[in-house]
C-alpha cells in the first residue's frame, strides 16, 4: 500500500541534506551563532522578498506577532479583533501584548469576514488582526478601508502565507505591522523554532528590536523593558538558502493545488480551496490545502485505513470554543464549519502519484467513479 504521511518531517532536512551540512560546517567554523552576517543578510532578502523596508528575525511567529503588536502601538485595555479560525498563537499574543482578543466568524474562503470584523468594532477596538491563513491573503481592501474608517491598527498574522499576494502586494505588507513563521512545517521552515516581523515603517522596526534585544537600542543604550526573542543565526542561513529557491515552492504548491481541482472539482460533498488564478485579485501559495467534507471524520479514518495522512487544523478547536481562556462569543458559522474542515496532504515531499492516489480515495468514499 502506498503511503502518504500529512508531512515528512525528515524530508526537510534529507532532501537538501548536503546544502545543509556545508552551511552547519560553514557557520559552526565561523562561530556565527547569534546576530551575525548571515540572519542580517536573511533579514535584507526576506524583507526585500515581500517589498517591505523591514525585516526583523525572532524565535517564533507568536512571540513575532506579540512584538508586532506591542511595537505598532496595542496597548493595555485595548482590543483587537481576529477571526476564530486561526491558530491559538494569535490570541496568546493579543493577550500578552495587554490586549483582549475579540474572535469573529470567516467567509467562505475561510478567512476573516469583513462584515463581522465591522459588526464586532468598539470604542476600545485598537486593531484587526487578520489571519492570512492556508496560504491566502484576505481582502485587504475592505480591512483597510474598515480600519480607515473606524482609526484601526492592522497587524497580520501572516505566518502561513510567504510569497502569498492580493491585488499583487504581498501578505505582511498591508498593515503597521506583521509576522510570519518558519516553523519546520511552514511553506519556508527551518529545522526548529523561528520567526520574523516584518514593517515598513521604521519607528516600528526600531521599537520591536529593542523589545527582542533587552530593550537595548541600535547603540546598546536600554531604552525600555524587553526580552530575548531572536532568529538563530544557523537558522537564518539555512532559511536564506531555501528562500533563494523559494519561487519553485511556490509554483509547485499550486500546481498540486490544481491537481486537487481538477480530480475534485465534481465531488458534491466537499468543498475546495479557491483554484491558483480563480480570481485575479488573489495569488495563493497554498500553505495548507484545507477542504469542508460531509462524514469528515469516517472520511479521515477512510483515507488513514488507506496509508494517507490528513490533519484538522487546531486540533478542531476554534478560538472561540477555547472556554478555559474565557472566550463567550457564540460563532455559529464557525461552529458549523469546524465539523467539516480537514487538511489534505499539501508538502514538497508530494508527488503527482500521491495526489491521483489521494484523490482516487476520496472519489471511492464518496461512491464517484474514477
Ligand atoms: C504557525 C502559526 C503561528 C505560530 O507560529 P510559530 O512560529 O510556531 O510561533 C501563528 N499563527 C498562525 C496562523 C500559524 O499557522
């Protein structure tokens, strides 16, 4: 039986496994390890990659996306609104930058609804936290003109979606602030924790240095409390190296993506990702291929029984259903949908063959013919 796993992590590494070696042997003879040439030199091509002035490398995307927000300004009391389909670290770094997180219902994309982000606005409400999530950016227009309206920060959660674009500007360069991840399974994933912030403005840039370095400014002056949050400098040349030919990443993951399409398109019980160029405001570089299934879970033990791996995102809880962490909103949409999402395997390690055999399974389940 052929086997399919969700993610092979130990491809990361055996797939450019002698790069990898070459650049460990090079930094460790180099004694490179904190703040050294290559993460400054990993900073400049990120940055330069998303067309933002800055780039900032940190130790994970939630502590990234905390700086984020305490660097473009959220404060103690404040709130910030965010869709409830996203991953728990969003909410924890609202809540550890002061802030209260506000999760709201997705569209039909799975993304954030602007409607609902309008209809959860507040005197308090500082900031709209939209999650870039699978790989897609959301509709940034109608964020940023509720944000002009109403004097909002926008802050992105842009962990999932490197290279992802709408209207051909990159995610993590709309709002005051963003972070992206390059946790192993990450579309740009390093062997380990990681992270970057991202701005283009250059007071935010300075603030969240100084609050990953101790507080100490660009001349080793302490300027304010901060912590110790960085980007290994291992890491970042490893990650340079990928990021050099992340443009193949890219296009085969939304060649995979339209192989998906085309042998599911006419399956009733699912419903898919938008297709790579369904729309010419949206290029989505497909972090996860996430679809809604009827008997999702007699789906997932199917395909398992069958050798092939699928993933509910957040374990299949949503910010809102979080009720230890005191969440009360009642998201009936989100609660709907969070019966029905699952994860088809998405990953570089993918072939053509995997995806006809994915695919044929799934057509089998459902009692189509091939
Ligand atoms: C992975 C992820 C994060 C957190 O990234 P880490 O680098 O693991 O801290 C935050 N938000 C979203 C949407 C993610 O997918």
């Amino acid at each position: 039986m052929r086997s399919v796993p969700f993610f092979n992590y130990p491809a990361l590494f055996t797939s450019q496994e002698a790069e990898f070696q070459r650049i460990f042997a090079d930094v460790g003879r180099r004694g490179a390890f904190i703040k050294h040439r290559d993460l400054e030199e990993f900073e400049k091509c990120l940055a330069s990659f998303l067309g933002v002035s800055h780039a900032l490398g940190v130790g994970n995307a939630t502590d990234g996306l905390e700086v984020a927000l305490l660097a473009a300004g959220v404060k103690d009391g404040d709130e910030v609104i965010l869709s409830s389909h996203t991953m728990l670290a969003t909410a924890v770094a609202v809540h550890f930058a002061g802030a209260k997180p506000v999760p709201v219902e997705c569209g039909p994309d799975h993304l954030i609804d602007p409607a609902a982000v309008e209809a959860a606005v507040t005197p308090r409400t500082r900031a709209i936290m939209p999650t870039q999530l699978n790989g897609r950016t959301c509709d940034m227009d109608a964020l940023g003109r509720i944000a002009n309206t109403h004097g909002l920060l926008i802050v992105e959660d842009a962990a999932q979606a490197l290279g992802s674009r709408f209207k051909g500007r990159c995610a993590g360069s709309f709002g005051a602030s963003a972070a992206i991840s390059f946790y192993p399974a990450k579309v740009l994933g390093c062997m380990g924790d990681g992270g970057a912030v991202v701005t283009n403005d250059s007071r935010v840039y300075e603030r969240a240095s100084e609050l990953c370095n101790f507080g100490r400014n660009s001349a080793g002056e302490v300027v304010r409390w901060g912590f110790n949050s960085r980007l290994d400098n291992l890491h970042a040349a490893m990650l340079l190296f990928q990021l050099n030919r992340y443009d193949d990443v890219m296009r085969r993951r939304r060649e995979l993506a339209a192989l998906y399409t085309g042998r599911l398109d006419n399956v009733a019980e699912i419903g898919l990702p938008p297709a790579p160029d369904s729309d010419r405001d949206h290029f989505d570089i497909y972090q996860n291929y996430e679809i809604e299934a009827e008997h999702r879970n007699e789906l997932k033990q199917y395909l398992m029984d069958r050798g092939i791996g699928t993933l509910i995102q957040w374990g299949g809880q949503a910010i809102h259903q979080l009720k230890a962490l005191g969440f009360t909103q009642h998201l009936p949409h989100t609660d709907w949908l969070f019966t029905r999402l699952v994860m088809l395997p998405m990953n570089m390690s993918l072939s053509d063959d995997d995806v006809h055999y994915v695919c044929d399974n799934i057509r089998d389940f459902y009692g189509y013919t091939q």
